[in-house]
C-alpha cells in the first residue's frame, strides 16, 4: 500500500509541475500605471526647465531616457495577458491536475484485476510452458539459440532434452556448443561420448570411446564414462577387461550408488562375480547403519571368513567367495593372497583344484 501511496504522489508532482505555469498570472503593478509615472517625470523636467533647476542640455537628456522608458512600458503592458485568457489557462490546469488521475484510475478499474495477486514474469513463462508439449518447448530454446548461439547455458539446457527424444544427431551439435561454450567438463565429454553411442545405435564407436577417455582424464571416477568403457571392451570381446574396469567400479562406488545395479548387472553378463551378498540379518541390519559402519560389518563377515577358510580349506565355494569379495573392495593383494592360499589348500585334491581354476577363471583371473 506504501508502494501505491509514493506513485501516486510521484504521479501529482510530476502533472503539477508540467501544468503549474499554465496557472500562473502576471503581477499587478505596484503604485499605479508605470507608463502614468514616466508621464508625470516628463512633465516635471518642464517646471524644472521653467524655474531655471537645470539646463537645457540636461533637460533634454533626461527627456530622451525617460521617453525610452516610457515607451518599454507601453509595449510591456500591451504584451500582457488578457484576464480571461489567464482564467482559462489556470481552469485547464485544475482540471488536468484532478482529472487525469481520475480518469487513470477508472480505466485501470475497468480494464485491470486490482484484486490479482503479485505474478512475476518467471512465474508467468513457466506456467504457459506446462501446458505446452516438449516438442515445442524445444522448438522454442532452438529458435532462441539460433538468434544467440553463443548462449552456453540454453545448449547446456536443450543436449539432454534432444538425447532423451532420440535426437543424437543433434544433441551431438549441442553437447559440442556446450563444451564451446560452457568449457571443458568430465561430465559434459561422458555425455558427448553417450549421445556419439546412441547416434550409433548403441555402439561405443571410437570417437564415442575417445570422448569417454577424455571424461576420464578429466575424472578418473566419472561413473558414466567408466561404464561405456567397459562396454566398449566387452563389444570388443574383451570381457576380462571389462569386467575389471566395472568391478573397479563397484570397489569405489557407495551402497547407495543408483548405477550400482546396471554395473553389476553388466558384471554377471560377462562372467565376473556379482557384489558380496549379505544374509538378510545383516542385510537388514546393513540399511539402518551409516557408510562407515556398513563397510565395516562387511569387512568383519569376510574376516570370518577367511578366518573359517584357514581352519577348513576344502570349501571351493568359500575361497571363491572369498576371492570375489577381495576383489570387489577393491583389495587385489588380499585376493591374490587368497588365491595362493586356495591352491595351497585344495592341492592334494585334483577335483577340488579344477573346480578352483574354472571359478577363478569366471572371475577374471588365471587358472
């Protein structure tokens, strides 16, 4: 309401001051006529002259300053405005100064919603574009950045958009303006490299693969680009390499990682071990506890273990597990460890060694 209150007034100023002059009217002549006055001084340099109070010279002098003088006020008088004219100057200013504020506000009654509530333009363009197909939502920022192709963060905005609606072709264009124009990125190359493989219908070219080794260099944990490496070996036929790159992955990533389960899904299609299973106890209990104490109860179970390996080494399917478990925390002395300790205990059984080498085999590792 405050707000309204200091327009307003702004408004009243602002008319005041354009139609004040027109309000305004000349001042009265103090003490009579000024012309009258110049007349009278004339006539007393003639009683002047005639008692002899100055000369002739000086008379006619004085004569000629007044008659000047008398003649500026003539005219000034003639230029004066007519009173009437001065009344109606000064009535057009009232009613323009009381007016046009009534008269703004009754068309703002009419035609406005005093009674609508404050609606930014952000809030405006966001509700008209709901309602509005992608399609022509991503017609509209392609219109946009023709006329502004230097605008880094509408590409950054429509990639993804077009990648989702199966434009790789162009989402490939865009992912490049991104890159020009937002900079380089670990997570802008791994997408590059994602809409390249799709542009292929699934295939980590090597210019796809390029890219991802790119987002690599830049973050060696990049989970996307680590992924697409892996399949690119395992398109190659290289599944031992691509199973090592994923469980790496797995290694590093939390519990919680939501591409955990398409890393370990891809993980069994190429014979690698899937992640160390928990009893539903502990894979109860496992949900209730932070990350550190997970990590540590799993620590604890595959001590055990090896633990019970040491005591009873004919257990194929333990050291196997065991194994895998090494494996997947990353901990590849420990899993060598335990493989030499496997051969060692299941040597005088030949049956029980070659069961060993074929499950260390569909782990990745040498019979």
């Amino acid at each position: 309401m405050t707000l309204w209150f200091v327009f307003a007034l702004m408004t009243v100023a602002a008319i005041f001051a354009v139609l004040w002059p027109l309000g305004r009217r000349a001042l009265p002549q103090s003490g009579g006529s000024e012309a009258a006055v110049y007349k009278d001084q004339l006539s007393e340099i003639d009683r002047d002259v005639a008692a002899d109070m100055i000369g002739p010279t000086e008379a006619e002098a004085a004569r000629v300053e007044i008659s000047r003088r008398l003649l500026a006020a003539v005219d000034g008088e003639r230029d004066l405005p007519p009173q009437s004219n001065v009344k109606l100057r000064r009535s057009a200013a009232v009613s323009a100064l009381i007016g046009l504020p009534l008269l703004a506000v009754a068309f703002y009654l009419w035609l406005g919603s005093p009674q609508l509530g404050d609606f930014p333009l952000a809030g405006r363009s966001q509700a008209a574009d709901a309602s509005q197909p992608l399609t022509n939502l991503v017609a509209q920022v392609e219109a946009h950045l023709e006329k502004n192709p230097t605008d880094g963060r509408g590409w950054n905005v429509l990639a993804p958009v077009l990648a989702r609606l199966g434009r790789f072709d162009d989402a490939v264009s865009a992912y490049r303006n991104s890159i020009r124009y937002n900079g380089d990125g670990a997570e802008r190359r791994s997408d590059l490299g994602e809409a390249l493989a799709g542009a292929a219908g699934g295939v980590v070219t090597s210019e796809a693969k390029a890219e991802f080794e790119r987002a690599v260099a830049l973050n060696a944990d990049d989970p996307k680009a680590n992924y697409f490496l892996g399949l690119a070996a395992e398109q190659d036929g290289r599944n031992v390499d691509a199973a090592a790159i994923w469980r790496t992955m797995l290694a590093k990533a939390p519990a919680d990682a939501p591409w955990r389960p398409l890393v370990q899904a891809a993980l069994v299609r190429v014979g690698g071990p899937p992640a160390p299973a928990l009893p539903d106890g502990a894979m109860a209990a496992a949900k209730e506890m932070n990350e550190a104490d997970r990590g540590a109860m799993i620590r604890g179970m595959v001590d055990r273990l090896a633990t019970r390996l040491k005591q009873n080494g004919d257990d194929v399917e333990g050291w196997l597990r065991l194994v895998r478990a090494y494996m997947v925390m990353g901990d590849r002395d420990k899993a060598a460890s335990a493989v030499t300790d496997a051969r060692r205990a299941v040597a005088g059984d030949t049956e029980r060694l070659r069961q060993l080498n074929e499950g260390l085999k569909n782990l990745g590792l040498d019979g």
